[in-house]
C-alpha cells in the first residue's frame, strides 16, 4: 500500500508522531511519500529518514492553516498535494491538518486532529476566539475537511468528542492512540531526586507558570518544547541542582532530542500542567523513562493515564505544589506511580499497536471506499 501524508515541522510533538508512524508501516511493507509545511527542516530533523527504504519526502515551506497568513497558502498547498497524488498515485491520503480532508482527489482521505485553533482557545480561555473574516475562513475550512474526510482521527475520545462540538460538521471519527518505541529511552537509568517539565514556556495552554512561581523541595527544570535552532551537541548535564546545594527552577531553552532522552532518564518525577493536551507526547516520553507522573486534572489526561499518575486540582499551582511534595516525600510511592506509567505506556501506548491501528484502519476506509464506488 502507497500512503500519501502530510505532516508539521514546527510541532516536534506531531513530527515525531510521524516519524513513529512512517517507520513502523515502511517495516510492514508500506510505501509513504510525505509533504511537510511549515519550514524547510533542519537535518538533525530528518537524520530518521536516512535507513527508510520506501519513503519519499518532499519538504515544503507552506504556512499552517492556524497562522494568520496561513489563508495566503491554503490554495497552493491544495494544489501541490493534488499534483504530488496525481504524480505518485498513493492508494491513501493520511493528513495530519484537518483543512485538507476535502482533497479533490479520488482517493480515502484520512486526517487527524492533532489539535485546532478553535479548541485550544476554548481549554485556554473559556469561550472562542473574537469573530474576523480569517476566523470564518479558518472555521469553515476546517469543517470541510472534516466532512470530506473518509475518517477522522484523534488520540483520544475528549479531543475526538471537542471536534465534533465545535465544528458544524458530519464526521466519521475514531480513537487511535498515540504511540512510541520504547527501545528510544531509558528507564533503568538511577535516578535523581529532580522534577523534569517540557512546555512552550510563551504557550499560556503550557502553563509552565505553575511550577516557575512557586519553591519546592526538589530541584525542577523547565524546558521549553520548541525546536532547537542548531544542531550543535555540546557536553550536557542532567542534573539541575544549584552549585551552592540549594534547589529552586532552571528554566532551559530548547534541548535536542538526545539530550531530551538524558533528563527524561534521570528525572525521578516528570509534570505536565498543561490545560490543553490533544498529543501527550512528552508525557509518553517520560513514562517510558520511567518517570512518575505528575498531572494536571484535565478529562484527556486522566483518560490516558488513569490510575497511572498523581493530579492535582485543575490548574492549581499550590495543589500542583503539595502533589510533588508528597512523592517527593515517599520514595516508595514515587517508585510506585513511575512502575506504573512506565507499564501503562509499554502496554497501550507503543508505536507497534499505533501502527496495526492505523494499518486496520487504512484497510478498512479502502474497502468502504471500494464497495461505494
């Protein structure tokens, strides 16, 4: 099977969700030829390509339906896919930007919400954005995708179920979680007595604020999510306590992926304060590492991690305080949660069963689309 995909070089969260995907179907015989948008990679950024017999990649520069300017490119974006299908054939189109369910193209159209405009606003204001004719574009736009779509995607049943409530659209939809190779982390690592956050630290939806206003019994370290500008890899050290022995909050600028892999295997307790989380891949990341979880009470947070993590009241910054407190308190507790996310993420979040999700669902939406035809 030939897959058509599109994916986002300024989001590492659906980049790498890409790379997981792409790398598991070429291992099961597939074919992808994949269209970024956004910017012109860096070469650390696609470094994963390189062993893909099978994939095709054509980066493009075309601004995102979110942006402001992305109106500007929606037209030459549609063409350009429409030409590469017409040029390679692919027996699917699997777009990661709900604009492009629409396609002209006669083939199933697949398109997962990795997160929208509309959503986030809501989570993080409480009401939708100020009405503007580029709104209107954008909230039309997008629901064409959704109704064109042979099948909408999310990475669980709230972001699935927000889609549905804000966009005037009929939609086929479905819940496949996100996934991740465990072989990438390390969870056997000894660990230190830190907290470890990653966050766009300008992203109000982050809310990294929480833990960066507040003392703590423990040292933490903030690390903004963006992508890093350059690639040079320099010596690097996990941990974040002060030199005169003090604790308190080191804020980081963005850190490459390796040494992402370091904090993740050292910190004992990883939090998320996140009041909107379509994705979760860095809470993935730490669980895989073994990190126990501290999280935000949110419904797509405790729909994933069930059991497996501590919550602290819902955007509170002193309950956020009081919950790495405790675990920092009891290690035995801590061990306790960290075996528990490590588990929950091996058994149900792997990049294996993302991928046969994917496979049984492609195979499917082809038939449908056959048996229509």
């Amino acid at each position: 099977m030939h897959v058509l995909m599109t994916s986002d070089t300024l989001n590492g969260s659906i980049w790498t969700y890409t790379r997981e995907l792409i790398s598991g179907l070429i291992g099961r015989g597939f074919r992808v030829t994949l269209v970024s948008f956004g910017e012109i990679p860096l070469p650390e950024q696609t470094a994963w390509m390189e062993r893909l017999r099978g994939l095709e990649y054509r980066p493009t520069a075309f601004r995102l339906d979110w942006m402001q300017e992305g109106q500007q490119d929606f037209s030459d974006a549609s063409a350009y896919l429409c030409s590469v299908a017409e040029e390679v054939k692919p027996d699917l189109f699997h777009s990661n930007h709900l604009c492009y369910g629409a396609l002209p193209i006669p083939i199933p159209r697949i398109v997962v919400a990795h997160g929208d405009l509309i959503t986030w606003w809501k989570s993080v204001h409480g009401h939708g954005p100020k009405e503007s004719p580029w709104l209107r574009w954008y909230r039309h736009t997008t629901a064409q995708g959704l109704s064109g779509a042979s099948a909408v995607v999310a990475a669980s049943d709230w972001m699935l179920e927000a889609v549905r409530g804000n966009y005037p659209a009929s939609m086929n939809g479905t819940v496949i979680n996100n996934g991740r190779n465990p072989i990438h982390f390390n969870p056997y690592v000894t660990k230190n007595d830190t907290v470890l956050a990653i966050g766009r630290i300008l992203d109000p939806a982050a809310q990294v604020h929480l833990l960066a206003e507040r003392s703590h019994p423990v040292p933490v370290c903030v690390v903004d999510a963006k992508q890093p500008e350059h690639s040079a890899e320099t010596v690097f050290r996990a941990d974040v306590g002060f030199s005169n022995g003090t604790e308190g909050v080191v804020l980081r600028g963005p850190r490459s992926e390796s040494q992402l892999r370091l904090l993740y295997s050292r910190a004992s307790m990883y939090v998320s304060a996140s009041r909107y989380e379509p994705n979760g891949m860095t809470i993935l990341e730490a669980a895989l590492s073994r990190c126990a979880l501290i999280l935000n009470d949110i419904p797509a947070l405790r729909e994933i991690w069930g059991p497996a993590a501590v919550y602290f009241r819902t955007n509170d910054g002193d309950s956020l305080c009081e919950a790495v407190r405790i675990l920092n308190s009891d290690a035995e507790l801590r061990r306790s949660f960290a075996n528990r996310a490590f588990n929950r993420a091996r058994e149900c979040y792997n990049s294996n069963r993302m991928t046969s999700s994917y496979i049984q669902l492609y195979r499917s939406t082809i038939s449908q689309s056959a048996k229509a035809a």
